[in-house]
C-alpha cells in the first residue's frame, strides 16, 4: 500500500504522513486522511505533486485556490453563476491593488 508524506509547497514542511487517501470534498478542501480515516482538511491547497517513487504529496497552500476548485468544477458542470466568477474576480483585484 502507498502511504504518502504531505509537503507544503509554502515552505517545505512536511505536514502529515501515512496518508492513503487524498481527495477534495464537495466545499473544494483537500481533504488527507491515513488508514484509520484520521486525517486533516486543507481549507485552500492545490495538489501540485504526486510520486509514488518516493511516496510524497507536494501541496500549495492559497486562499484563492478554494474559490478558484469550486469555480472550475461549477463550470465543468454547468451551474456556474456570475456571482461565483466575481468571488474570483473581486479577490484577484484586491491581491492586485495589494501590490501596488
């Protein structure tokens, strides 16, 4: 059985281990969870790595990502609405002005 280490992307940290299944629930959180169903939820990750080689699971934690995975899975199934692209939008242009 394949039994994954969790790292974060942000800094490097390995954040769990012993981890089986991998998935996003139906509110767009990472969900990890070990044998037993223990496990942690990610609010906002993207999966950004996956080896079975060396049995790491490189994630990138974001505030946008959460809002971004519900946006792309509503458009795959047809029930996107102009409220959830200003969600994106809104949050996009507030990173932007935050740079300036």
């Amino acid at each position: 059985m394949c039994e994954f280490k969790i790292i974060k992307r942000n800094d490097g940290s390995q954040i769990m281990e012993d981890i089986v299944i991998i998935s996003y629930n139906e509110n767009s959180e990472l969900v990890l969870r070990d044998i037993l169903g223990m496990g942690e939820t990610l609010e906002s990750a993207l999966i950004l790595d996956v080896n079975t080689m060396n049995q790491k699971c490189v994630v990138l934690e974001n505030p946008l990502i959460k809002d971004f995975i519900s946006l792309i899975t509503k458009i795959n199934v047809n029930q996107v609405t102009g409220i959830d692209f200003d969600t994106v939008i809104s949050k996009l242009e507030k990173l932007k002005e935050d740079l300036k």
